[in-house]
C-alpha cells in the first residue's frame, strides 16, 4: 500500500485490508434497554439470537471494539506505531466470490447519534468489508518504507472462530509526500441520498385513518449544546444564544409518509399522511397540515409546519424561551434504533437536499423511515435560545414531537424529551453545564 503524508494533517491508516464472511452471514446487534444501562452486542443467526460477545467488546455504536490490531514497523525492523481500532461490519466492501448472494440486506455504515438506543451489524455471505477506521485519528508516519500487520484480537478470533492463519496479514507499506486531493481528504465528506417521489396527483376517495400499523414519534434529549454570542458585525453580536441539535425518530412500526402538493401560485403545499397495514399496502389517507418553502440560504425546500417544537424552561419546568423553529425537511440522517420492529435498515432519503424538494417543485414526498430519526442543529439566531437576559442557574432545553398533534401515530404519550443545563457565567461571557443522560455524556 502506498499513503499519502499531508502537512500539518498526517497519513490516514487506510491499509486496504478487508474482513470477509465465509459461507454464512455474520450478524451483530447491539442495544441499551435505557440510557443509564451500558450496550449489548450479540450474535444473531437466522434472525435469532445465539451467543452474547465478550464483555467490554462492544461499548457504544460505532461498532466491534478493538476488533483488530494494527503495528507498523520501520525499514530497521523498529516498532513505531501500535494500536488498536474498532471495525464496523457494515462498512465498505462487495461480493468476493460469483456465488455470493447479489446484494446485502444490511445497513450502510456505523455511524450513531449520541442517543442511539438499538443497531443492526452485519457482513453478507461471500462479501467483504474494508477495515479502514473513518473515526480514527490521523497518525505520525515520516516518508519511508514500512510493514504493517493487521490481526484480529484474541477476544473476537475464540468467538467467531476465526483461525490463525486467517486472522492476520501482514503488508509493504510506503508513505509519501501527498500526491493531490482527489478524494478522501480531510473534510471531504459529502452526504449523498436517492430522491423520493410523491404520487403524481393529490389523493382521491374518502380521507380515512384505519386502525392498524402506525409510526411511533419520539424525541431525543439535546446534545451539541452551546453558549456564545451572536455572529459579529450583526445586530445579534451584542446577544448571547444556546446553541443545540435536536432529534425526532420514528419508533414505528410503520413509516411515516408524507406528500405534499403545490397550491395553485403559491409557496405552500398541502400535506398528506398515508397509512399502510401490516403488509406496507397503503389503506388510507388524511390531509395534516402543510408544508412551506423555506428559500433561505442553508434550507432552500419545503418544510413539514408543526413537525416538532423547542423551548427552554426555567427550573419549575415553565417555559420562558421557544425557538422560532416549528417547520422540517423530515429526512432519516441518523440511525437510532434499527432493532425495532419493522426497522428498514436502508432509508432512501437520506439526504435533505434530495429529500425536500426545490423551488419548481408541484409536489414532494417526505418518509421518516422506522429506526431513523431527523437531526436538526439549532444554529441560527431565531431558532436557537437567546439567553442574553436569563439569570444563571438551572434550564431545561424541551423537545416536542407533534406538538399541534397533527399528524396520526400510535403514541403521543412519548413525545417530550427534556435536557437539563445550568447557566452560568456573565454576559458574552456564558457557560453552561451539561449533565449526563445516565452514562451517556454527550453535551
């Protein structure tokens, strides 16, 4: 293999190793009953559980912990890097042999929101997964000529089974001057999505919400919370803002689905929920509300009204802040829990520039598939708090899925989330504490 050495960066350990599963799928699933308890991973074969991994293995979502180790050694035989890194079953990776089923039913990558509750791992039969660690950190390899070898660890080798010759390889390595950025350079993602489509034209028939399968929604406690002032140059520079992002998810068992379509010359859409039964054939249908064109920059699509609501309480759980924000592109950008029932493991709208529509658009479908939630980043003046004339002490940041009730679910007992913090600190000057959610520390 040969690696690129960019200044003031480092090299990437992409080694270009794989894991490849033999002539039966292997499947993980790792859940947390709540949020004060740790996570669970386990071996499911045929659907069914059948052996709990080693303690300590699995400790959060991001996949199989220490899974393999890494060492590097210099051209004089000298160890200059060891370590160990996680391995996500779900990563990158294709058929390794003609006989191997055509396409994989498990989810694309490890990714997890700070409040994941439940996550489906899994290697197709005859298909392979890269090894390489997006999350890791760059390391500190001069030009030159290496080895390196790659091996699973003990732990996981007794539990799959896997033999010593199977379980390491060992490689020429070359590091040089970065050759040019193509591709996976340091902050080159790109999210990517497929477009959903809406039905051609408005429902007919006699509106109706049969009894049967609905989504469940449900909102997460905040995360990424921050203090600071407003941007400066603007009248906002002399406020202070709280800062946060904000999840809603569907706990299903069904999809929540949503099209939209344009009234006659005007920026508004009016919206429909569709109902399935057990079997996803769709059964009914009822008007909820709509959906508005947001053309301002960093949103430009159509927006969900009264998808969800923010506010800040003050001790006595009073509000005494909303956020302006109450409309939504409903897109699946996290997993949270993919081992609930009827969990589809591959969302198409994944993206919300391919999910939301543009200005010309006659119509838009908007599905917050199951297991997934929609992430919001309360960034913005307007929509984050303005703090700048509270007294310190202690707030409650509040979720609320389906505030105005609109849409159908099958539970709206479930649809408030609250997120303690303490204000501190003096103006342009504030801090703010944020207290765990049981062991998840994730201010």
């Amino acid at each position: 293999m040969t690696l690129d050495r960019i200044d003031d960066y480092g090299v990437d350990l992409n080694l270009g190793t794989h894991v490849v599963a033999g002539n039966t799928p292997i499947e993980v699933r790792a859940t947390r009953t709540s949020y004060k308890d740790p996570v669970v991973a386990a071996l499911y074969v045929n659907g069914k559980r059948k052996a709990t991994l080693p303690k300590g293995a699995v400790t959060d979502f991001s996949g199989l912990g220490r899974f393999l180790h890494v060492t590097i050694t210099n051209a004089a035989g000298k160890k200059v890097l060891e370590r160990d890194q996680s391995f996500c079953l779900n990563g990158e990776g294709s058929r390794t042999r003609p006989d191997a089923p055509g396409t994989s039913p498990y989810p694309e990558g490890c990714s997890a929101n700070p409040f994941t509750r439940g996550a489906v791992w899994g290697l197709q039969a005859g298909w392979s997964a890269s090894t390489f660690d997006f999350d890791a950190k760059p390391v500190n390899l001069a030009i030159g000529k290496y080895k390196a070898k790659v091996t699973v660890n003990k732990a996981y080798r007794d539990f799959f089974k896997i033999s010593t010759r199977d379980a390491s390889v060992t490689l020429n390595v070359t590091v040089q001057k970065e050759a040019g950025c193509v591709s996976g350079c340091p902050d080159g993602k790109q999210a990517t999505g497929a477009a959903v489509f809406a039905n051609a034209q408005r429902p007919t028939g006699k509106p109706s919400v049969p009894n049967g399968p609905k989504p469940d929604l449900r909102p997460l406690p905040a995360w990424e919370i921050s203090v600071a002032p407003g941007e400066e140059g603007t009248p906002n520079a002399q406020r202070d803002f709280l800062q946060f992002s904000a999840n809603v998810w569907n706990a299903g068992p069904s999809p929540l689905v949503l099209d939209g379509f344009r009234r006659q010359g005007k920026d508004l859409m009016d919206a429909y929920q569709y109902f399935y039964d057990a079997h996803g054939k769709q059964v009914g249908y009822q008007n909820t509300g709509t959906l508005e064109w947001d053309g301002r920059e960093g949103h430009t699509h159509w927006h969900f009204t009264d998808f969800a609501r923010y506010s800040l309480l003050n001790a006595k759980q009073t509000e005494v802040v909303r956020s302006q924000k109450e409309a939504f592109c409903l897109a699946a950008t996290d997993a949270i829990d993919y081992t609930v029932k009827n969990a589809n493991w591959h969302p198409s709208n994944t993206d919300l520039h391919t999910a939301c529509g543009n200005h010309g658009s006659l119509s838009v479908r908007e599905v917050l598939d199951v297991g997934s939630g929609d992430t919001y980043v309360q960034s913005l003046p307007g929509q984050s708090f303005d703090v700048t004339n509270l007294a310190n002490g202690t707030y409650y940041i509040q979720v609320v899925a389906n505030p105005e009730k609109r849409l159908y679910e099958a539970s709206t007992k479930n649809n408030v989330a609250l997120r303690k913090i303490v204000l501190g600190g003096t103006k342009h000057h504030r801090t703010v504490k944020i207290p765990p959610v049981g062991v998840i520390n994730a201010p």
